[in-house]
C-alpha cells in the first residue's frame, strides 16, 4: 500500500475507516493525514455517523431471563458510593477485573486451580481465584457446564447463579447475593445437588456475609447428571433453588 | 477523535451532539425518569438502583446489537454483559456533548460483538443471518418512520442499494468484516469490494446530509 496518503486516497478509504475495518497500515497512514486535515476529519466524521446510524437500525431484543440482575450486579457490588469521586474509576476498575468477570471465567480458572489442588474440600472463591484470575494469561475458554440461576424460595428473584463442571475433577461455583427477608444473613448454609433419579447429595457448607458469598468446591461423582441445587440454613429452610442445564460455555478474553 | 479505529485497538467512540431524551415506558421511580446522561453519570457512583434502571432500559437495546452480530445467544449475552462493565467503568470519561449515551453504549457493544465472534470462528457471518440483517435494517415500519423520521429515511436508502451494495456494506458495518474478507466471501475482487462500501457509504451520507433528498438516492 502506498504511503502517499492525500485527500484523494483518502476519500477512497474513508468508508473502510468510518466503519472500523481498514486493515491497520492503511488505518495509520489514514489516521496521520486526519491529522492534519480539517476537511478529510469532517468527511470521516459524516460517515461514522452513518455507520452509527447503520448499528441503530438493528432490532431491539429481549434478553435472557435474569440478565438484568446478572449485568446490574457487577457495578452494584463493586463501587461504594463513598469511593466514586474522580480518580477512583482506576482504581476500582483494578478491584473489579478479578470479580467482575463473568462467573463462567472464574470458574475455568477455579477448574485449573482443583488440578493441582484436589483434596480440598472447598475454599472461599473470593481470594484464591483472583489470585489465579491475576495470573492467568488471556485465552479462549471453552467447556461444557452445566448452568443455572439461582432463584428465591420467598420472592422468585434471580439471586445467584451456580455452575457445574462435569469433569475430572469435577466442580461446583456458587454466586449468590439474597434479597428480601435474607438479604442480611450472616452465617453458614448448606449447598445440596439434585441428580436427575432423585437423588440428593450434599456437597458442602459456605458461608453468606450479609446475605452473599461465593464458594467453589471439588465435587465427587458424575456431575453430568445433575438437574438441581439449593441452598439451605442450618435449620433447613431453603434459601434458593436453581434448574440446571447444560451448555457450552466459551470466554473470549481481550 | 472523530473516527472509529481498528478493532484490535477499539475505536474512538463517533460523537454528536444529543441532549435528546429517549424516556422508557413503564416508569416505577423517580430514578427511572432521570435522562440517560444523569443516569450514566449516577452509575460511576456505584449505586445499584440506578445500576439496575440504567441496564433495564438499555438491555434490549444492547442485546439486539449483540444478537444481531453473533447470532449466538449466549456469546451475545456474555457481549452485551461486558458492554454494561464497560459502561460502568467508562461512566466518568463519558462526555455527553460528543454523542448520545444509546450510540456510545451501541458502539460498545457492536466492538465487543464483532471481536468475540473473530476470537470464536474464522468465519464472521453465515449468509443466511446476512439476508436476515438487511431485512430488518430495511424494514419501515410505520411507527418506526414516525418515530425517528431520520432513522426511516436511512433504512429507505439501504433499501434502494442494489443488493451487492447492502450486502457489502452490511458485512463490513453490521459484522466488522474487511475489504478483504469481502472480497473472499462475495468471490469478487478486493477492488470490488472496496467500491460496493464506498458507493453505499457514500449514498447514506448523502441521505443523512440532506434527509429531504433521501429518495434521490441511486
């Protein structure tokens, strides 16, 4: 590609850069004559314009079931009111690269930590996993799972969300934040997984700070056959149930 | 700057003026009410009842994007959850003078949609999901025109582009294809592919520019 980059050359391209798929030697040389030429930035500025208006003729559609308590959760949980002034967007933002990726990240990085630690019964999520998240180079996960959200026993609400890793070892991810009448529970609950003949194992105990907490815990047996899971205090009242269903997770990582 | 750049590195986000409010129905609070600018801003703050008003009335929006991009339900929900992150960790760098917070949070998702599918398969669209998209961008609906006369008029001139035209310019503005993967795909070659999008860009501007003369469009 030439390096003569004019108002002419420009005018040949500047749809392709507009639109954000000009190849990137031809992108530079572009974005250097911008630079220096009033009336090729305001051509270029049109056509982004049009290729905003292009995305805005898109349909509307209805998210999944639960995806506006999933994507209102991030924020909600990671910047208190007190720490918002300028300056602590950076700040923040460090604090919430570890939690506020997608769950299903977590756990592919919780399944590469149960192979070297197998024989743990189970570990508060919270610190571990950031630090194997702060470790882990950026890649493509993909896994079968099974997934499911965690709903209220008292209003119906999504509440968390678990998931299941079928394989050797096997694993369980819990995410949960109650609402209601439990929202404020401190104390132990108990996690127990359905299997699709009924069966009912309890897989371990956890404990909710102010109605949240995240756990992670070696799960023995064939997990692929699991339809369920549910919460439950100490004196057995269920906190949350949560249908299972399997999917193919993939994470692209940037 | 006033350009998008190239997907690796993101693009500058197009800004235009807009202190247009696009209110949702069905308000349940005061908060609900506040213009989309006020609510980006109070979402920097980290307070969860605008998180989840600020979501709800840009999730389908943001979702319909992503969709329309993947064509994979879940890939589009991971793209349209990490556009709401993004959201929020942008929310104080968002400055309202340079373009409507629904473009910058679009623009959001059209990027991050159209790099997960590049990071998930080799090929960026199936050509049936291409015939679909330039439906729907061509549709006009009534209601649609009396809504947004602007938006009516382009899907209009979308529609008068010969087909060759919408395809290209579909695949490189809806799917973030290049000349390149054009050119390959339609088996045609590069140059072709470079002047269906620029004919077809170049057509739009015109409407946009003078949105009375859209039907001269060729």
């Amino acid at each position: 590609m030439s390096g003569d980059m004019n108002c002419g050359r420009l005018r040949e391209i500047g749809a392709e850069l507009a639109l954000g798929v000009l190849p990137g030697r031809e992108r530079a040389e572009a974005v250097a004559h911008l630079d220096r030429c009033a009336n090729c930035r305001e051509y270029v500025r049109q056509l982004t314009l049009v290729g905003d208006r292009l995305i805005g003729l898109l349909p509307e559609r209805e998210p999944p079931p639960g995806f506006e308590t999933r994507a209102a959760r991030l924020p909600a949980r990671q910047a208190p009111a007190h720490e918002a002034p300028a300056g602590a967007a950076d700040r923040a933002f460090r604090h919430l690269r570890g939690r506020a990726r997608r769950a299903r990240l977590r756990l592919a990085a919780v399944a590469t930590a149960l192979t070297v630690a197998v024989g743990f019964a189970g570990w508060g999520i919270g610190t571990a996993v950031e630090e194997v998240l702060a470790s882990s180079a950026p890649a493509a996960e993909s896994e079968l799972m099974l997934v499911g959200d965690m709903t209220s026993t008292v209003g119906g609400e999504t509440v968390g969300e678990v998931y299941a890793h079928p394989g050797t070892p096997g694993w369980i991810f819990v995410s949960v934040g109650l609402t209601g009448p439990h929202a404020s529970y401190t104390g132990k609950v108990t996690c127990l997984l359905e299997h699709a003949d009924g069966r009912i194992v309890r897989v371990g105990d956890f404990t909710l700070n102010g109605g949240r907490g995240e756990w992670g815990v070696a799960a023995p047996g064939d997990l692929s056959t699991l339809s369920g899971a549910r919460l439950t205090m100490p004196d057995g009242t269920v906190l949350a149930t949560a249908h299972l269903q399997k999917g193919q997770v993939v994470e692209p990582e940037k | 700057m006033i350009f998008r750049g190239g997907r690796a590195g993101g693009r500058a986000i197009p800004w235009r003026p807009s202190s247009v409010y696009r209110g949702v129905s069905g308000f349940r609070s005061p908060v609900d009410r506040l213009p989309d600018e006020a609510l980006l801003s109070g979402l920097a703050t980290g307070d969860p009842e605008l998180a989840v008003v600020f979501v709800r009335r840009f999730q389908r929006r943001v979702f319909g994007v992503a969709m329309a991009v993947t064509g994979d339900e879940q890939l589009a929900e991971d793209v349209a959850q990490s556009t709401f992150e993004r959201a929020w960790r942008h929310a104080q760098i968002y400055d309202s003078r340079r373009g409507s917070v629904t473009t910058w949070l679009t623009t959001i998702a059209h990027n991050l949609a159209v790099d997960a599918v590049r990071a998930r398969r080799t090929e960026p669209m199936a050509p049936e999901d291409l015939d679909a998209v330039i439906g729907v961008v061509t549709e006009t609906p009534e209601q649609w025109a009396l809504a947004d006369e602007t938006a009516a008029q382009l899907r209009a001139a979308v529609a008068r582009l010969p087909r060759e035209q919408a395809r290209a310019l579909v695949m490189a503005g809806i799917y973030g294809m290049t000349a390149q993967q054009i050119a390959d795909a339609e088996r045609i070659p590069l140059g072709t592919a470079k002047t269906r999008i620029r004919a077809a860009m170049a057509k739009l501007r015109t409407t946009l520019a003078s949105p009375k003369r859209g039907d001269h469009v060729r």
